[in-house]
C-alpha cells in the first residue's frame, strides 16, 4: 500500500467524510407518513421546488479516467485491467452479475480498495488529469473529492440529523454560521429539509431507511466533493424511498459526475446516461444506456440484460 503524502489540490473548499456502515429499518407503510396521495403529491412538488433553489446552475463537472487497472485480494485478481472513462456531468451504471468486480472496481476509484486486509490495486486512476495513485497523493484528501454512498444507510449513530451532515464541514475546521448554512443548503438539496428542519436536533438514525439515505448523500455533498460514487444505494429501500433517490440522482448530475453500482437492471435504465456491462472482473460492453438495453453489441450483454443469466 502506498503512503498517502500530500498532493491533491483542493477544490472548491472540499472536505471529507466517513465510509462507516451500519444498519437501517425499511421505510414504513408507503412513504412513513400516513398522508393522502394528494398531500403527498403537493409535497413532493414542494420539496422538488426546494432541492432545485437550493442548487446552483448546472457547473462543469470532473471526468474520472480508469487506465490499466487491476485490484487483487490476495492472490486473488477481482478486476482484470479495466480501461474506461467516466464523462463528467453524466451518471454511468456499473451492471453485471454477483462477484464480477463491480463494486471493487468503484472503491478502487477513491482507493478504498486498499483499505481491506491483504488488497490492493495497480493501475492508474485519473481525476480529470490528476493519478489519484501517484505515490505523492494524500489519500484523505482523494476521498474528499470522491464521495461514496453504501449500500445501507450509515447515518453516524451518536450524532444529531444536523451534525450528521456537519460532520465532514467540521473535519476540515469550516465552522460558524457558513456551517450553519451549509448543512440547510444540503438538506434542501435532497429534498429533506422540509421533513426534518424541525428536528434537526434529534438522532439521524431515527429517521425512515429512505430518510437515512438522503440524509447521508447530503452528508457527501455537503463537503462538495467533484465525484460521487454510489454502491447499490436503493438495494435496502423500498420503490417510493428508491423513487426519491434516483430522482435525485438524476439532479445531482447537474453538479456532479456519478457511477453507480446497481443489480437493479430497470434502474439502470431509468437513471444512467451510460452502461458498463462486467463480467468476470472485465469490461465486457460500455455504451449508451438505451443501445446496450436495445442494441447490444455482444452477445453476453444480451444474454445478461434480457435475464438468461446473472
């Protein structure tokens, strides 16, 4: 493993924040509020009024350049020397089977790979012209540019819904009323101000599994990161609370470039601009989301996509 030293220039006052998990109950009944579909509607129009001013016009994003890579448990080789671009300002699906690399490749991307036992990875990542494993590279400062959000929900337990989203701000010594502003800034930009602004006191780990996951993508965004990786985030949500999330995925794209890691081949299709297809630790097929539904161009994405396997 490479010894992080400092190197990565900061941009747009980044920060960083903390890959713990833990677990989260799903959301309840429908949408965990008991009002009629009416209500809900009117709000959720509200709340998409109040994602929208809370973010600023539509900013150039970052690309993310995967060159040569391989990562390795062990002697063990996961991802087999995976070459692919990931535009900036677009959101890109990672799909395939169970154990094909998908989820490796993605944590290799802000070098978390690494911080398994016994893993490691070779190759070159670049954040837009940046190798994120130069041997120069403060890796903190890699995965405050390069947000992650899990599969679970993992709001800090201990801490408040407000000092959830402060947390990563805190790190980096950014305190005072522009901490203030940026926690309600972030809220907002997930839809969830409206719904907790009255509580932000109480614990985030008592909010819906839905709640819980916006709660800690606006726990990324709040350190402004360029990248925002997501593994399976709607795997333990229900369809309104992953509805929710994908919508805002499909906003964020406006300030952020996204991969995200997901079994879920109808979201896939609903939220990504591009698809990779892996298999077996390969790129087996990367193209517009529509042609490798419609028109793949190999055999196996076909046989993948239409569930004669995987």
């Amino acid at each position: 493993m490479m010894e992080p030293r400092p190197s990565v220039k900061r941009r747009n006052g980044m920060s960083g924040t903390d890959p713990e998990q833990s677990t989260s109950e799903p959301d309840a009944g429908i949408d965990g509020s008991g009002r009629e579909p009416s209500e809900r509607t009117a709000e959720e129009s509200s709340a998409r009024d109040e994602r929208a001013a809370a973010r600023p016009a539509r900013v150039a994003g970052h690309s993310v350049t995967v060159g040569d890579l391989h990562a390795y448990y062990g002697a063990t080789e996961a991802v087999k020397g995976i070459s692919i671009k990931f535009p900036p300002n677009e959101v890109t699906a990672i799909i395939g089977p169970s154990g094909c690399g998908k989820s490796t490749m993605v944590r290799c991307i802000n070098r978390m790979h690494e911080e398994i036992p016994g893993a490691r990875a070779e190759g070159k990542v670049l954040l837009d012209d940046q190798d994120v494993y130069a041997a120069d590279i403060d890796v903190t400062a890699v995965r405050r540019l390069i947000g992650m959000v899990f599969q679970k929900p993992n709001p800090f337990p201990t801490m408040s819904i407000f000092d959830n989203v402060a947390s990563g701000p805190k790190l980096t010594g950014n305190k005072g009323e522009n901490l203030r502003e940026r926690v309600h800034k972030s809220l907002r930009a997930v839809g969830l101000w409206g719904e907790v602004k009255n509580r932000l006191d109480s614990p985030g780990i008592g909010l819906s599994g839905g709640q819980q996951q916006r709660l800690c993508i606006a726990r990324t965004i709040a350190v402004e990161p360029e990248v925002i990786l997501m593994d399976e985030p709607c795997s333990a949500l229900d369809p309104v609370a992953t509805l929710k999330v994908e919508e805002l995925i499909e906003e964020l794209k406006e300030q952020y470039t996204i991969v995200i890691v997901t079994h879920n081949l109808q979201q896939a299709a609903r939220v990504a601009d591009s698809t990779v297809f892996m298999l077996d630790g390969e790129v087996v097929e990367h193209g517009p989301t529509k042609e490798i539904f419609t028109n793949p161009k190999d055999e196996r994405t076909e046989r993948y996509v239409t569930g004669k396997f995987g």
